[in-house]
C-alpha cells in the first residue's frame, strides 16, 4: 500500500503484541521528577564550561535566552503531546506535520542527543568519583562500564521500578543543590564574577571577556541547564492519562529547572571565582571547597550526593533513548528488531545497542566537553524541527482535539524556533569538527530513510496510524 512518498508493508502475525510497553506507570508527579531527572545533571557539571567559553557574562546571556527558548519550546510540547500521546513522541509530533521525512528526521536528531548524552555524563561520574579519592579508584573507561551495566539493567527490570528508582535519585540531588546554594550564600562576591581579564576580542569587557564569539558559544553551555526536558513526552503510552498529565508534567519541570539553573548559575561562580569554575569537572564541590577549605564537609556531602544528580540524568536519559529507538524501528524507520520488548515490557534491544555506543563513545573520546557539544547539536537540530511542527500542526489541523493549548499560541514557539537556529549555530563556533561530523552521521540516517527505509514502513505502528487516518481524512474532502 502507497501512502504520499512512503510505502507499508504488511507486519507478520503477532508484530505488535511484542512491540508493547507498560502502560498507566506514570503519573504527572513521576513525569515532572522525570523531567528534572533528565537534566539535574547539568546543574552538577558541564554548564561551566560556558564560562570558560565567554566568560561569566557570556553564559549569563546565553542561559536567558536558552531558558527563553526551553519554556517556549515545553508550552508547545505540553500541548502536542496531550494531542498526540505516543512513545515516539518528538518524531510522532514531526510526522504528523511534516510528513515522514520530517518525522524521522526529528527521530534521529532526538536519537543522536539522548544516545551521547549519557557518554558525556558518564565522564562526569568518573570526574566526581576521581575528586573523592576512595579506594585510589580513578576516572577511566572502568567506572563508565559499570554505568551503564548497572543502570541499563535496572531499565530491562522494568518501567515502573526504574521510574520510582529515578525519582528518588532525583530527590537526594534536589538536596544537594540546595545544600551547595544555601552554604555559598555567605561566601557570595559579586567582583568574582568577572576575574577573567578580557581577550581583546571584539566587544570584550570585563562582563564579556571572549566578546560576541564567546557569547555565541557560550549558547551550548546554557542549554545544557535545560537539555532533555523535551524527552518527557516519550513516556506518554506508560503514562496512566497523558491529555492531562503530560502538561503538568512538562510544565512543572520546567519551572523546577529554571530556579535552579538560576541560582547555580549565579551563588557558584559568585562564591568560588568564575575562572575556577570554567575549567572544573566538578565545580559544585570544588567551589565549596575554594569558599571553606579542602576538608569541608559539606563538599563531601554535595561530592556524594552530586553522584546522584548525574545518575539521575544518566539514568533516565537512558530511558528516553530506548523509546526513541523503540518508537523508529517500531514504525520501520530503523530495523524492526531494536523494537523488540521482552516479558516485563521494557525494550530491551532498544537499551542495550545504544548503551554500547554510548560507552564506546565515552571511552575513547573522555572529553565532555566535546560529547557536550555532539549532542547539543542534535538536540538543537531537533528543536528547530519540533517548533516547526508546532507551527504547522496549529495552521493545518487548527480543529484538532488539545487537551492543552499553548499561550501565546504560534508566537510563542515562533521565538522558540529563531532561538533554537541560533543554537545550531552555536555548536559550529563551539567545535566546528565534532559538530561537523555530527552533521554527517545525521546526513548519512537520512540518506538510510530515503534509499532503503521509507519503503518499509509498519502501517499499524501508532504514529503511522494517525498519519494515515489525517490522509484518509483528507482525501474525504
């Protein structure tokens, strides 16, 4: 059977029945802890590499605008995916706008940021086990195999149980930064925000050391306050009522990463110098132990419990990549098998094949900087792609049931779409190699659609199901 550019092909008997996830393991409470999960990490390490990059000033711009852009982006989100409640979540959004390519090009996008982002935060893992000195165990490839091992086999357990697991991960890391604020408070120094001397770079100044350039590549850095929030519309069939939970949800999150990215972002560079702070793998506790001497306690504290905050996100980013793969190959994107789902419904191929990428990443490039920057780019590619789809879905199908609408309506993802371009920009000024080798391989998944993939494509797969239904609609016209 045709359908516009695409062709379906008949599923053997039984097809869906081992595609299927848990369903009703979620409420809006587990999603909003879902959504700050995905992201704590980033609280804990990597957003002060932006200071490094353009200076204290430079990462305080590029943070507004980035959270400028998530909260716009998450209020168009909120309203798809109480539209369109299904695993494939960004890729279902985009095929329903943009039509296959469109989708699965969102899909992969999505895929590369949520499979490298978990590399990158391993490297972060190792940096804060390293700055404890337990045992003599040091950073290496060791301590990001256990990683993964440990936390991709509390997934293939099962969604409920890893749900539950995350959300009190996430608490203990919720205290921590809470710790971190109210002990730096008192060692606050506004004059230590801006102890790096400017570059001589166009524009440069004491609040803008790098100038513009350092401020555009700061952009990265203040995206990785909010990156994967976006990832809470892929639990949406394991949620128990998504037109209603999925807004709160999002929303609730959202609100919860922007305090803290907030209060991190000024108390830490503000008590412990920011030039320190730009090059540190783990600044939360090294700027306690600038502020109060090396053998303070509460650094041990935020040293242990700041683990926590990037199991957390690792944890859960692992989560979002395994219903990414599992919504594509599900559909025939990608090969049907990485859909496969075992007896507790958890799809097991779909967390196993890109944990192996991710650790193999992780071992041999030991730079997170970089990994920072790979998926960033795809997250950015993404977000141009889901704005969009937003945008289009209001003025193609504007009587389409929302379970939710979002304020400001075309508008306000309008100004997430201008902010989410420069973005892309961004990570070409930051590392022009990995993000055009990133470019390459997303090149290259495409080329699999439009040659081979596109021809094999599972008609009862659910995003395919709404596609064809809008079609058939259409047609009745």
């Amino acid at each position: 059977m045709k359908k516009s550019s695409v062709d379906y092909t008949a599923a053997q008997a039984g097809y869906m029945e081992h595609r299927q996830l848990k369903a009703g393991a979620a409420g809006w409470i587990l999603l909003a802890g879902l959504g700050v999960s995905y992201v704590i990490s980033g609280d804990f390490a990597g957003w002060n590499f932006g200071i490094a990059e353009g200076g204290w000033g430079g990462l305080l711009i590029a943070t507004i605008l980035m959270g400028i852009m998530y909260t716009c982006m998450v209020f168009g989100l909120a309203e798809m995916s109480s539209t369109l409640p299904t695993a494939g979540a960004g890729y279902g959004f985009a095929r329903r706008a943009l039509g296959p390519l469109g989708g699965f090009a969102t899909g992969v996008a999505v895929l590369i940021e949520y499979a490298v982002a978990p590399a990158a935060i391993s490297v972060f893992i190792g940096g804060y086990i390293d700055a404890l000195d337990l045992f003599g165990i040091t950073d290496g490839w060791w301590i990001y195999l256990v990683a993964y091992v440990v936390f991709v086999g509390v997934h293939l357990w099962g969604v409920g149980e890893a749900l539950k697991l995350m959300f009190g991960i996430t608490l203990i890391a919720v205290v921590a930064l809470i710790a971190t604020v109210v002990g730096l408070i008192p060692k606050f120094d506004a004059a230590n925000l801006f102890n790096i001397d400017p570059d001589g770079s166009a524009l440069s100044s004491s609040f803008l050391p790098m100038g513009v350039s350092g401020l555009l590549a700061a952009f990265v850095y203040g995206i990785w306050f909010f990156l994967a929030v976006e990832g809470v519309p892929l639990a949406a069939e394991e949620t128990s009522d998504p037109k209603r939970d999925m807004p709160r949800g999002i929303i609730v999150a959202m609100l919860v990463l922007l305090v803290f990215a907030a209060l991190i972002l000024t108390v830490v560079p503000g008590a412990a110098g920011a030039q320190v702070m730009g090059e540190s793998t783990n600044p939360l506790p090294e700027a306690i132990r600038v502020a109060y001497g090396s053998n303070s306690l509460l650094a041990d504290f935020v040293n242990y419990a700041g683990l926590a905050g990037l199991i957390a996100s690792f944890f859960s980013i692992i989560y979002a990549y395994s219903r990414q793969l599992f919504a594509l190959s599900r559909a025939g994107y990608l090969p049907r098998w990485l859909s496969l789902t075992g007896g507790r419904k958890t799809p097991y191929v779909a967390l196993i094949v890109p944990g192996t990428i991710g650790f193999l990443l992780a071992a041999i490039v030991r730079d997170g900087d970089v990994l920072i920057n790979i998926a960033v780019f795809g997250a950015t590619v993404s977000y141009v792609l889901l704005n969009l789809s937003h945008i289009l879905l209001r003025r193609k199908e504007p009587d389409l049931e929302r379970g939710y609408r979002t304020p400001g309506g075309v508008a306000t993802t309008g100004v997430a779409l201008v902010l989410s371009v420069i973005a892309v920009l961004a990570t070409f000024v930051v590392d022009v190699r990995a993000a055009g080798v990133t470019a390459a391989v997303f090149v290259a998944f495409v080329a699999y659609f439009w040659f081979y993939s596109r021809h094999h494509l599972v008609g009862s797969a659910p995003e395919e199901e709404f596609a064809q239904i809008t079609q058939a609609e259409s047609d009745l016209r």
